[in-house]
C-alpha cells in the first residue's frame, strides 16, 4: 500500500510500477485527481491500472463523476468498509471495467482470490 500527498506523487509511484489499483482522491492539492488520472491514462506503461475515483462533493452524489471521468469505479465518502473492499475487489479481477477508447479490457484474473471480509462485516 502506497500512500501519495498529491496527484504529481500519485503519478510517480504508479508508474514505479508494482501497483493492482488506484483509489485516487479528487481534492488534492496541485495536481488534483482528475489531472492525475488523465497522466495515468496517458502513459502506455500505466493506461491498465484500474483508479478508482473518491470523493466527499456533494456534487457528485448524482453519479456523473463516473459518467466524465475516466474512472473504474467511484466511491462516495463516507464510505462503508464493505463497499471499499468490494469495489476494489471488481477493479482488481476486472469485473465490472469499463472498456475506453483505446483501452482494451482488463481481462478476469484466472483463479482470483477475492479480498477476505474485514472481521465484523458479514456477507
């Protein structure tokens, strides 16, 4: 687990490589993630990584965030543990990807083991 402080180091360490998903904020400073996520999908090296937008606007609550940003996922804070380890679940064995132009698929990870359940949560 790689923790960035703002877009520009969120770029950097995903395209050090070794990195499964991007659970990207979109208030950062400087570089926010909206630009981030654009410099991922621009670099051949990193356009696979799946990111995952996480947001706090109330803007976003309607879902257009998903709609206009290149995102595989959105998570709206707060957010429930469950609903974290599930969506990052999907991104991960790429159920659930959307195809954009000039990506392909990600296809489905043979034998993925899903993330345990946190204890506690039920199923």
């Amino acid at each position: 687990v790689y923790q960035a402080s703002d877009g520009e180091e969120a770029v950097r360490l995903v395209r050090r490589g070794g990195v499964d998903v991007v659970l990207m904020d979109i208030c950062m400073p400087g570089m926010d993630g909206w630009q981030a996520t654009s410099a991922i999908r621009a670099d051949p090296e990193t356009a696979q990584v799946p990111v995952i937008a996480v947001t706090a606007l109330s803007s976003h609550r309607g879902r257009p965030l998903l709609e206009t940003g290149d995102w595989d996922g959105v998570l709206l804070k707060p957010i429930p543990l469950q609903e974290v380890l599930e969506t990052v679940a999907r991104c991960v064995n790429g159920v659930g990807r959307r195809p954009k132009a000039g990506r392909a698929p990600v296809p489905t990870a043979a034998g993925a083991t899903p993330l345990p359940r946190p204890p506690g949560t039920s199923d």
